[in-house]
C-alpha cells in the first residue's frame, strides 16, 4: 500500500477545505517522525501505522498547542503508546 496522500487525510478526517493542506502534510511529517523516534518503521501498508498518522494528524488539527514544548499528547498519549507499542511489537 502506498504512503498515505493528503486527499485520504482529508477524507479520513473530513476536511473539505483546501486551507488545511499545508497544516496537515506538516502534522504527517511531525507524525511519521515522531513513529520513527519511537522505533517505528514507516509502513503505510501497516494498518496500525497508517491509522495512527491519521489520529496523530486529527489530534494537531483540533489542537495544535499539542506541539508545543512538552511534547506531551495530552489524553490521547495513553491511546498512542498503546498503539506503538503493538506496532512495534509488529514490526
């Protein structure tokens, strides 16, 4: 499967405007790097790794401040560990 496109982002997160294209592929290269700082191997064929880009991307969309210095996720960090970890444990 290929890499994830910003139109599938879109749809995924039901985005219909253009304005957010470039805030969006910025939030899919944070969160690529952040999968592979946490030992993730990009594999868009990975249905884990696809999915947590997406909830990655949809988190920054509804609130940015969550790049801010601390790099915490907020409420969703529980959710995220728990899917890296099993995609680690996949990979």
């Amino acid at each position: 499967m290929a890499d994830l496109t910003l139109a599938e982002l879109k749809e995924f997160l039901k985005v219909d405007s253009d304005s957010l294209d470039i805030p969006l592929a910025g939030y899919q290269a944070a969160a690529e790097v952040y999968l592979s700082n946490a030992g993730c191997v990009k594999d868009y064929s990975n249905s884990l790794y696809r999915i947590l880009v997406t909830i990655f991307c949809g988190a920054l969309l509804d609130n940015p401040a969550l790049l801010g210095n601390t790099g915490d996720m907020g409420n969703s960090g529980i959710t995220l560990n728990a899917l890296i970890a099993q995609l680690r444990l996949s990979q």
